[in-house]
C-alpha cells in the first residue's frame, strides 16, 4: 500500500502536522506500507534542522527521522521554501526540496492520500 501525506500547517501552534506525523511515524512502522509526506506552505518550516523544543515537548524534526529511518520520503515543496527564505542546506536530513511535479507524481502513485 502506498501512502501519501501532505502537511498544509505549521510545525507548532496547531497539532495538525503532529498529527499527522504521528500517523505517518505509525503508519512507516507497518510491514508493506509505503509513505510519503510532502510539506506544503507552512508545513515546510517542519523540515528545518536545528529546532529546539522545550524539554518535554515533541519535536517534528524527530517525528521526521522516523519516517526517514523507516525509508518513507519527505519531499519539501521548493516554492513554499522559497516564500520563507529557507535554503536546502537548512533541510533536515532526510528530507529533500521538492516540487509541484513531484507531488503530483506523488498523488498519482498513492493508493491513498490523507490531507492535514
């Protein structure tokens, strides 16, 4: 199964992209499921290296790396990057600038897309 999951919110304010991170985290730990996040808007600050949360806090950079480590892809949408000054050399590792054409190859391959 093909998974594809796009992120439209903040990394913190809201619990929308915790959210879904959390499901995509679960979701990279199920046998046969294959998952792709694509960060959208304000969703692309969640790929920035280097956050720091308070202690106790979750950190969406960590949520990330689970998806990273269980080879899920996150893709960074390029525009969105550009609009809030991000750099690729920002980008957390394991996750990659990407485009609109990317994403909809993405969506097109899913068997399933979930929108947060």
């Amino acid at each position: 199964m093909k998974l594809l999951i796009t992120l439209n919110d903040a990394p913190y304010g809201s619990e929308r992209s915790y959210n879904g991170l959390r499901l995509a985290g679960s979701l990279a730990k199920q046998e046969g499921v294959e998952v792709k996040v694509f960060l959208a808007g304000d969703a692309a600050v969640c790929a920035k290296s280097g956050q720091k949360v308070p202690q106790g806090f979750y950190s969406v950079q960590n949520m990330l790396a689970v998806v990273t480590r269980r080879g899920g892809k996150v893709g960074v949408c390029g525009t969105c990057m550009d609009a809030r000054g991000m750099t690729e050399t920002e980008l957390a590792e394991g996750t990659h600038r990407s485009s609109l054409d990317e994403w909809t190859a993405w969506t097109i391959e899913a068997d399933k897309t979930l929108v947060f």
